[in-house]
C-alpha cells in the first residue's frame, strides 16, 4: 500500500500537471470503486468542473474542483489501497479497454488494470490503476466529505512542523499495543505503513514486539527523530517501489534501493552484520536485528 511518501509523491507531482484543468468526462469498469455518488451519476457531476488544488491526508489523494466561484466546493477523495496507482497520460479505446501507446511499465503493467479513467480538457488523462480493485473514490460537495471517517478519525501529520516531540510522546506513552501496530495505526498518526514502520525502528533500535507503554521518554525521542528522518529521505527519493508503486508518469521510486529493515529477513543487518530476523504480526511480516533491536 503507498503510503506517506509514495502519497505525497503522487500529489506534489499532480499538482504540477493537471490544476487548471477541467474534467471533460468519465470511464470506468469496475463501479465498485466508486463509492459516492453512484457511478451512473459520477461523469454528470463532476463533468465541467475545473481542479483547484491537490493535498493529502494521511494515505488519501484530495482533489479540490470548483465550478470557477469558490475554489473548495468539490472534493474528490481517492484511496489507493493496496495496489492503486494514479497515472497521467494519453489512453487509447480499444475494444472499450484502455491502452497506452507506448512501451514500458504504463503499457506492459498497467493497462489491464485501468479502470477508470477522467479525461481532461488539455486532450490528457488521469487514470486510476489498480490490480486488486480494492481502490476507493468518494465524489460530493467539500465540506461533507471532509467530514467522513475517512479523513475526520485521522492523526496528526507526522512531518507537519505543529507536531513535536511533546506531543508523539503524549499519543504514543498510553498504549498498551506493540509498537509496530501503534505506529501503524492512522488514528495515532497519519501514513505510516508496514514499509516505513520497520524503517523508523530499525534506526531507532526498538524492537517492533515491544509495548508503547514499556518505552522510556529517551526512546520515545529516538523513534519521533526515525520517523521525521525517514519519512522526509523516502520522500526526497520518492517513495518506495519494491512491488506496486509508480509516480504519475510510471516511474518507480528510489528509496527501496535504501531500504534499511523492510523485506531484509535473513540478510545482514547494515548495522552490525547479524542476520536480519522476520516476525509475523497481525497478518503483516516485519524485519528487525535481534542484536541492534533487543526485545526487553
């Protein structure tokens, strides 16, 4: 699943493509994606109206469109789940399937993901690609979608300059959960996954199993400075593409070639040289040193 990085990566690269544009119309396959209004009536709705601007909130992809009066009255909201990505390009119909003209990840990987697509008025398109369908896309008036679990349970932004020491200490010292699952949790904090939580503990030199609540002030510390120090180094290398990720143009991201922790089971640990072990938890893997990261 993208995750902060990869999400940011996604919406700093489309705001500087498609804000100004209209959307022109709608194709999809798969209805199910579109969770609100029906797809019947998504093209009827949002046809016409011009893209404002483009944030994130935790994992989720903001689109802002107005109809040229109040620049916040629409809000498209998308989720890209586990395999979602969103591409910009220029598709073909054949057969009413998508296809890309070209060679490379967009026409050998994707095109038989695309399901919905929103054409643009510059002749280009924003399309939504995603191999297990588990993608969401919610479509309405701005402040009724803002306030949707969705958005409205998230955390704080862990890279948000608001959010101090102080204050991840206060969310983090209560619970009684690992801390892996707490890190991983958006109502505790906003976009970190499986991938970024091994990173942040591995360098913090915290055991993924231990409780929140057994951390001490001084290691509390040392995981707030990982999180901020690896989430802003994955985002300056623009995600991690160890499996599905790709930016709007299809490219992959960088930092998988820095990958500390994540999918290291039974390699050397870049620390000290012990071979790196992989746990099971909650249906997720994670990878540690069991000599850098001590289970007390």
């Amino acid at each position: 699943m993208p995750e902060l990085p990869e999400v940011q990566t996604i919406v700093d690269d489309l705001n500087k493509r498609i804000v100004g544009r209209k959307v022109a119309g709608v194709w999809y396959d798969w209805p199910k994606t579109i969770k609100k209004p029906k797809a019947t009536d998504l093209e009827k709705e949002i046809r016409g109206l011009k893209i404002e601007e483009i944030k994130r909130r935790g994992k989720n992809i903001l689109i802002y469109l107005s109809k040229g009066v109040d620049k916040s009255a629409y809000l498209l909201l998308i989720h890209l789940k586990m395999t979602g990505h969103l591409l910009y390009g220029n598709w073909q119909m054949k057969n009413n399937k998508p296809v890309f003209p070209g060679k490379g990840f967009l026409s050998e990987k994707v095109n038989s993901y695309i399901h919905l697509i929103f054409y643009l008025d510059n002749g280009l398109e924003l399309a939504l690609s995603d191999l297990r369908k588990f993608a969401k896309v919610i479509f309405g008036p701005a402040e009724e979608i803002e306030k949707l679990g969705e958005l409205h349970k998230i955390g704080p932004e862990p890279l948000n300059q608001s959010f101090k020491v102080g204050k991840f200490i206060s969310l983090i010292s209560p619970q009684r959960r690992k801390i892996k699952q707490v890190l991983m949790d958006p109502k505790v904090i906003a976009g970190i996954g499986n991938i970024y939580s091994d990173e942040i503990l591995w360098q913090a030199k915290i055991h993924p199993l231990r409780s929140a609540n057994s951390l001490k002030p001084e290691e509390l510390e040392k995981i707030y400075k990982s999180i901020r120090q690896i989430l802003e180094k994955a985002l300056k290398l623009r995600g991690t593409s160890v499996s599905d990720f790709r930016d709007p143009l299809g490219k992959p991201g960088l930092y998988g070639k820095k990958l500390l922790a994540y999918r290291r089971g039974g390699e050397p640990c870049l620390r000290c040289g012990v071979k790196m072990k992989r746990l099971k938890m909650g249906g997720r893997s994670s990878c540690y040193c069991s000599r850098c990261q001590i289970l007390k």
